[in-house]
C-alpha cells in the first residue's frame, strides 16, 4: 500500500509547499532482482538545493518538506486511491468546517517525551494565527483556525476559519512537531522535536544532512509494522547539483536514490536501476503584477505569453519527453480530473505579440527594445537552478524569442532558498518559471490570491477576482462534489494569464541498492528497503 504525506509544493522553491510533485510508477525489472535485504545500512540522497531551514511551518521549499517527512509525521496518510488511513491518529472526521482526530497511544517525540492531543492543538494554532506568518497559513490551515485538545482522551477537535473542501486532508496532512517545538522555532530550523521515523543528528549546510532512525518509533502510517528486514539505519541527505555527476554516484553505489532530470535518465535505464516516477509540472509561469511592474497589464502578459513557441519550450525543458499541461495539479489520485488549460492560453505568434505591445503602449526604441514613458521594456526573468540541466537553456530560448518581441529579459539563476527570498520578500523579479506543485485544487489559493508578501503569499500581487468568488464556493462544497468549479477557477486564472502552466513531466527517482516507493512526490520513508 503506497502511503503519503498530504503537503503541498512550490516546485523550484520547488514547491510552493509540500514536498514537491506527483503520481507514482515502480520499475518492474531492476538490478535488485538478485540481491538480499540487508541491515544497518546507510541510505544516501542526492538534493540538489540546500534546503534553509527546516520548520515545516515556515517554509514552502520542496526539498525542506521533503525532508521533514523523514522527521515530522502527519496525523493522517493516503492509500494509492486517495483514501485516508491512520497516521499519527487512529481515529478521525471532518466536515467542511470541523475536524476530530484521536491520536495513537503511546506516541513519542524525539527526545523520548510523549506527544500530547494539546501539542497536535498547538501546531495548528500556530499556522492558523495570522500573527505568526506561517506560508502554510491559508495554504492547508485556513486563517482563524482555532483547535482544542482533551489530553485524558487524546482527542483534537478543530473549527476552520473558512470552509474548506479539503479539510480532513488539508489539517490530517500537516506535518507535527511535539509540543516544545512550538514555541522554539530556531530548534525546528533544525530539524528537532521530531515525530517521525527519523531523528535530525548531524547538518552541514550545502553539503550534507544526516539522520538516524529512530528504534522506539512503532505508529507508522497505515498497517505499518516496525520490524521489518531492510530498513536503513542512518539517511544522508547530500547536496549535489550537478545531474551527471549524481548519475556516476548512482551507478558507482555512492548513492542509493535521485531525481534524474534530461538525458542522463537514459543510461541509467540502460543499466536497469529500479525507479519510481513522478508527473510534475516543470513548464509554469507567473507574471509580477505589483504596482510598477510591467506584468500588471493583461495585454503585456499576453503579449510575452504569444512571443513563446510554448511546445517547442516544453520539448527543450524536458527533453521532449513531456506531454502538455491540463492543471496546475499533477499529483497522482487527483482529488479533481479534467483539462483547465487547453484552448486557453494564447497561440504563438510573433506579430500579434508585437502589436498587442504597441496596443499597450510600448514602442520600439532605437536599439529594439520596446519604450513607455521612456521607460524600457526590461524585464527580470528568474528560475530555479535544482530544476536540472535543462532549465538554464530553456530560460535562454525564452529571453530570445522575448528579444524578438522587443523585451530585454535579464535571466536569474537561483537555488531554492534564494527563489524563495525573491518571491516572498525582495520582490525583484518580473517572470517567475518556477512551477508551483500541489496536491490539491483548493493549495493554490493563498498563492494567488488574498495577502501579498511580506504579510501573505500572493506573491504575483494576483487579483482576480472570478477566480476568488469561484474558489470560495468550491470551498463549500466537501470533496470531489465541488471539482467543476475548482476547475472553473484555475480556468479563470488561466485564462488571465495570472499563470501560465504548459507542460508537464515524468521525472523517475532512481534508486541503486535500494527499494522504495514514490508517492505525492517524494519517498515515503517508511517504504525503503536497503539491498547487499
């Protein structure tokens, strides 16, 4: 039974949540055929970001999330059909405005004390007090969210802030922190007061973290059962950002799993290494629209959107291995299926970009880029060097085709933790390609719409107001019963050009000496199986 924790993901932060990205496929044939599990072994991981700090409450980095799954447990999991199943609670239910959980007996945290029903309470007062700032507040925790504890009975009982179609999943999937924890966020940086499998002993940041497991963990998700062949003793995370050097450490043995991204996935098939994948969404765009800034105007967005041949963009992103974008969601169980994207961006054609530009008021300057109010078109496009060896061309063919259309594009490399200052805080860029990852329709919200940095998330400065009536009554309805207007509502963005999603792709985790199983975009921890 393949389990995940339910987080979101801002996918070249990546992920503007979660743990960063899709569905899952195991290889059938792999070179561990003939191998035996092992014990007491090492389990190494190439990342290819360092992951800043770890609080799961104050980051929406992929790779910090993905990590925190090995150290912070939810309350909830998901089977492969999206079907809840116990987590740290045995017991739970929710409407669209309330939730109760009945914690597991016997739960500890890291440092050998028991978790209480009131810890569990005081993680999700923290992010639904809008005082602390949490990037998770409105995201999985609507604002105002107020929960009480019964620590006899062991039971939580919440009330959302705001009505949430995805309540059980939303609250059930944060990741929990034990009690102290709540009030020492700079120990929670690190990676402490953990309630998962794995316990934080060693960081060295852009270089390596490393944990060790923890021998009195018992409450794994689901059926879980901790005596089981295999499990590694010890999980090194390594910073590595170069995809073929990675692609020698996998096949050398110095590393047991990565992502592989652009054409060195091919030898390693060649060489038959078990992998799992995942569908991500690698082609997105988002446009700055504060005030002064030249992504504000629709007819500007449009503009910059017709100048790019978008299909012939997506073959060189992923290697012509990616297949066009339907939504902004491409975790596999989708809570809602359907295609809110196809006919709604725009065709591409040059001339029509340049005459929607002189629609709009910007003239060609002397040198060819385009003038208003004597201010140039130039623009900062930025992206996300962890994204593979594809991103930096891919980011080079837009800024000609953009050259074309008479926009100077200033092309940014960074990392995730610098994405992230850049979205959420500086505010200097204008194009954004780093694509959002989300588990569920309603985990887009907060990041278009509502509080702009630094007091919320909206970090496009989107006001969009279809999409924001259309949202809020599809938080109304529970469930699937509402994914027409979910739908509708991700249109509505679309069709504004507020984002652009247009291509996704498969990208396998390989493994080598290792088994485990690939879920809402990452490992799940408790699945892998080291091999001799």
């Amino acid at each position: 039974m393949k389990k995940a924790r339910l987080t979101a993901a801002i996918a070249s932060v990546v992920a503007l949540t979660v743990s960063a990205c899709g569905g899952t496929s195991q290889s059938g044939q792999d070179r561990t055929a003939n191998q035996k599990l092992t014990e007491g072994k090492t389990f190494t991981m190439a990342i290819g970001t360092d992951p800043g700090a770890l609080d799961p409450a104050m980051t929406v980095l992929s790779t910090a999330l993905e990590i925190g799954r090995y150290l912070y447990d939810s309350l909830i999991n998901l089977d492969e059909t999206g079907k809840p199943v116990p987590g740290l609670a045995e017991k739970f239910e929710a409407t669209t405005t309330t939730a109760s959980f009945t914690l597991r007996n016997g739960i500890t945290c890291d440092d050998g004390t028991p978790l209480t029903a009131s810890g569990v309470a005081a993680n999700i007062n923290f992010v639904g007090d809008p005082a602390n700032k949490s990037p998770m507040s409105g995201l999985t925790v609507a604002p105002g969210t107020k929960a009480t504890a019964d620590d006899a009975a062991r039971t939580i009982t919440l009330t959302s802030g705001a009505p949430d179609a995805f309540l059980l999943r939303n609250l059930g999937g944060m990741p929990i922190v034990c009690g102290k924890g709540v009030t020492d966020r700079s120990a929670l940086a690190k990676g402490k007061y953990g309630t998962g499998l794995f316990t934080m002993t060693e960081i060295v940041p852009n270089d390596h973290y490393t944990l060790t497991r923890r021998k009195d963990y018992a409450w794994g998700p689901g059926d879980w059962r901790p005596e089981q062949p295999g499990l590694p003793e010890k999980v090194v995370f390594r910073v590595i950002q170069n995809m073929t050097t990675t692609s020698n450490l996998l096949l050398s043995g110095e590393l047991n799993a990565a992502r592989i991204v652009g054409q060195d996935q091919q030898r390693l098939r060649a060489q038959k290494l078990f992998h799992g994948e995942l569908s991500v969404p690698m082609g997105e765009m988002f446009f700055n629209q504060a005030p002064g800034r030249a992504g504000g105007d629709q007819n500007v967005r449009r503009a910059l959107v017709q100048a790019l041949d978008l299909a012939q963009i997506g073959k060189v992103l992923t290697s012509g291995s990616g297949a066009p974008s339907q939504g902004m969601v491409t975790v596999e169980p989708k809570a809602c299926a359907g295609d809110a994207v196809s006919g709604k961006l725009p065709a591409f054609d040059v001339a029509a970009a340049k005459s929607a530009l002189d629609a709009a008021g910007w003239k060609p300057g002397p040198d060819g880029v385009r003038v208003k109010d004597g201010k140039r078109l130039a623009l900062t496009a930025i992206y996300g060097t962890q994204l593979g060896p594809t991103m930096a061309p891919t980011a080079e063919l837009m800024q000609q085709s953009w050259k074309a259309a008479g926009a100077e594009v200033t092309l940014k490399g960074l990392d995730s933790p610098g994405t992230s200052q850049v979205l959420f805080s500086t505010g200097e860029w204008d194009i954004s390609l780093a694509p959002v990852t989300l588990l569920l329709p309603s985990q887009i919200s907060s990041f278009v719409s509502g509080p702009k940095p630094p007091g919320g998330t909206n970090f496009a400065h989107i006001e969009n107001e279809r999409y924001t009536s259309q949202a809020a009554q599809a938080a109304r309805l529970p469930g699937d019963s509402g994914c027409a207007t979910w739908l509708a509502a991700e249109s509505a963005l679309i069709e504004r050009l507020d984002v652009v999603p247009y291509v996704n792709s498969v990208i396998p985790i390989f493994g080598s000496n290792a088994k485990f199983k690939v879920n809402f975009g990452t490992i799940d921890p408790s699945s892998i199986r080291m091999y001799s």
